[in-house]
C-alpha cells in the first residue's frame, strides 16, 4: 500500500477538525442560549436540562448509525453525512414554533456524531510515530468550538435574537464541498472493505468475546474521564462565584483561561503517548489530575488559601490530557472492519451517560458543590488503574490488521 501524499494527510486532518470543532458548537450553542430560550417559551431550568441531558444521549444512537456506515460504505461519506445531519438540523431549530419542536431538533441534531469516524479516518493516515500527536491536536479543537459558539452568541445575539444563532452551524458547508471533490478514501479502508460481511458491525463487535471486553474497559475508562470532566468543569464557574466571592464575568474569564490550558495539554499528551505509549501517558495526565484535587480539598478544607486552592483549578486540567488519547487509541485496538463503530460507540456512551454535573448538583442539594467537584478526584484515582487493563498500542501499523 503507496504512502500517503502530504496533501492527502492535510486534507484529511482538516476534515476531522472540521467535524470534531463542528459538533463542539452543535452541541454547546444551546448552553449559551438558554436563557432567553426559556423565556420566549416560559420553560424552565428543568425543561432545558432536559435537552442538555438527552442530546449526548442521542448521540449513542448516532454512533451506531455513523460509525456502522464508515464500517460499511467509507469514511468519507460517512464523515461528510455526519457533518451535514448536524448543520441541517441545527439550522432548522430556528424555525422551532415551540419548545418542543426545538427539543425534538436539538436531539436529532445530537445524533450526528463526527467523533468516531474523524478519528478513525486520522489514524488510518498517520503514521503511528505522530498518531497521538495529531489526535492531540484534532481533540483540542473541540475548545475552538467551544468559543466560537461563545463568540456567536456575543455578537449575533444583542442585534438579530437567538434563533439567529443557529445559521454559524452552517460554516463547515464550503468544506464539505471541498472534501466532496478532494478527501481520498481511506485506502486501508478500501483494502479490508471487499473482505467485510454483510452483518451489523456491533453486532459482531458482542459477538467476539476479545471485541466486547475491549469495547467495555475502554468505554469504563473513558467514562471516568468524562465524568471526571463534567464533575469539575461544569460547576467550576458556579464554585469560584461562591468560593471566592468572584462575579460572574470575573469567574467566566477565569473559566476561560482555564480552558486554554487545555489548548496546551491536549497535543503534549498525545505527543508524549507517541513515545511512552498510550497507558502511561493516560496514567500520568490522570494523576496530575488527582494532585489537583487534593491541592483543591487541602486548600480548601485543610489550611485554607485561596490563592492555591484558585490555582489547582489550573493543574486540574492537566488530567483531562488523558482525553486526547481517546480516539487514537480506541482507533489502534480495533480492527479495520469495526474501527469506526468501536470507536465512535465507545465515546458516545462513556460521553452520552457521564452524569458528572447532574451528581454533583445533586451532591451540594445536601452538602457543598467542593465535595460534589471532588468526587472528580475518585475518577482520576481509578484513571490510574484502568488504563493498564487495556493493550499497548504505540506503534500499531492499523492497515495490518
């Protein structure tokens, strides 16, 4: 099989940062848009929540849907069709007459999922010397999602409403014009593709045993990374508000800066996996994690500083480096015929059903949002564990098998 032409890697890892900052806003815009969502249809926190909660659910379904047609019919196609399902579908929730309508195409929406099959088609084309590198830098575009939604918001909002909003999801259509007439197929892809059958991709997925064990330790080990994430990344404005006395604005810049950090760690993480491996690096981001929740409690309930206790918010992100090991090495335990089903069910369910913010809303009904936040640090104890339960794959030549 020739080598990839550099042109062909560009392109290929443009269309997977495409997908992957593209359901960032799909899924984030309504977080920002709540508020005068709920009022122009008198709902409340409950009903929104709802739709906050059922979305990422929704993308369990879509996983099996998109990652059983990049198994079937390519990756290309399945990526560009995923793409376009959450553009389509987010523009037409500016039309919502009721509330309703709107929840019904926020879920839709939340079904095309490009997780899965962007990371699936950046492995197949990289080598494994700079695998983790790349996915580093893939997932870490996910944050440029994040405030590009933020940015929407800031300057559409005030002049034409919310509804507005929704037309940014339709900025990846250009591109997907361009990988329509210039995004190879994946050529390991097309060598395995004329030895698949014609069952359904998860299904033989739980009928091998040495298939299903892999799907659920990684899919356990990447919930706990989830749910580490929304334990303390959800309620981290909230808590500075509350623990520092900060205004809302102060603690968002706050928020804000914290999230660069990811910016950072995300690429050096699946640099450094590149070299000692996908477990060890897993291991150690998630530990640094851990140390950041004991400077947070110490800090906090032992010898209070506030200083400190503000700046383990800034080493706890350090942990969720782990994240951007997900898809390269999911992508590396799987074969070929159920790659993108694998990897793109396995991140959805461990994403759709992390319950870290609704349990640590629940937590400080009783007690405190800290000791709700610091339930992240049980997650991160175990994200030192698990990681070793699962294979080595540094090095893996994914067209081998």
């Amino acid at each position: 099989m020739g080598e990839f032409s550099k042109f062909e890697k560009l392109i290929v890892l443009l269309a997977a940062a495409i997908g992957w900052s593209h359901d960032a806003v799909g899924l984030t815009l309504l977080n920002f848009l709540a508020e005068p969502i709920m009022r122009e249809f008198n709902v409340g926190t409950l009903e929104i929540g709802f739709i906050f909660s059922a979305q990422y659910i929704f993308c369990i379904f879509g996983a099996m849907l998109f990652g059983e047609m990049g198994d079937r019919f390519g990756r290309k196609n399945a990526l560009i069709l995923s793409i376009l399902w959450v553009a389509v579908f987010s523009v037409l929730s500016a039309f919502a007459p009721n509330f309703w309508t709107l929840a019904i195409l926020r879920l839709i929406s939340g079904m095309g999922v490009t997780w899965g099959l962007a990371f699936t088609y950046m492995s197949e084309f990289y080598s494994p010397k700079r695998r983790g590198l790349f996915g580093g830098l893939i997932h870490a575009t996910f944050v440029f999602g994040f405030i590009l939604s933020a940015l929407s918001v800031s300057l559409i909002y005030p002049i034409y409403g919310w509804r507005a909003c929704f037309f940014v999801t339709l900025y990846p259509i250009p591109f997907l014009i361009l990988f329509a007439k210039y995004l190879p197929e994946s050529r390991i892809w097309e060598k395995h593709s004329a030895e698949m059958d014609k069952s359904l991709r998860l299904a033989e997925i739980v009928r091998e045993s040495r298939y299903l064990r892999l799907l659920v330790l990684a899919t356990f080990l990447f919930w706990l990374a989830e749910f580490a994430y929304h334990a303390i990344v959800d309620w981290s404005p909230t808590f500075i508000i509350r623990q520092f006395n900060y205004r809302p604005e102060e603690a968002s810049m706050i928020v804000l800066r914290i999230s660069l950090v990811a910016l950072i760690v995300l690429p050096f993480f699946g640099l450094i996996s590149d070299y000692i491996g996908r477990r060890s690096s897993f291991a150690i981001s998630a530990s640094i994690g851990l140390l950041g929740c004991l400077m947070l409690a110490y800090f906090t309930l032992v010898n209070y500083n506030p200083g400190l206790a503000l700046l383990s918010l800034f080493v706890i992100p350090i942990g969720f480096g782990s994240h951007a090991l997900f898809g390269v090495w999911s992508s590396e335990m799987f074969p070929t015929k159920v790659r993108a089903t694998a990897t793109s069910v396995i991140f959805s369910i461990a994403r759709g059903l992390s319950v870290g913010g609704l349990i640590v809303g629940y937590v400080a009904t009783f007690s405190s949002l800290l000791y709700g936040m610091l339930l992240g640090g049980i997650a991160f104890l175990l994200m030192c564990i698990f990681p070793w339960l699962l294979p080595e794959t540094k090095g893996r030549e994914l067209e081998e098998f």
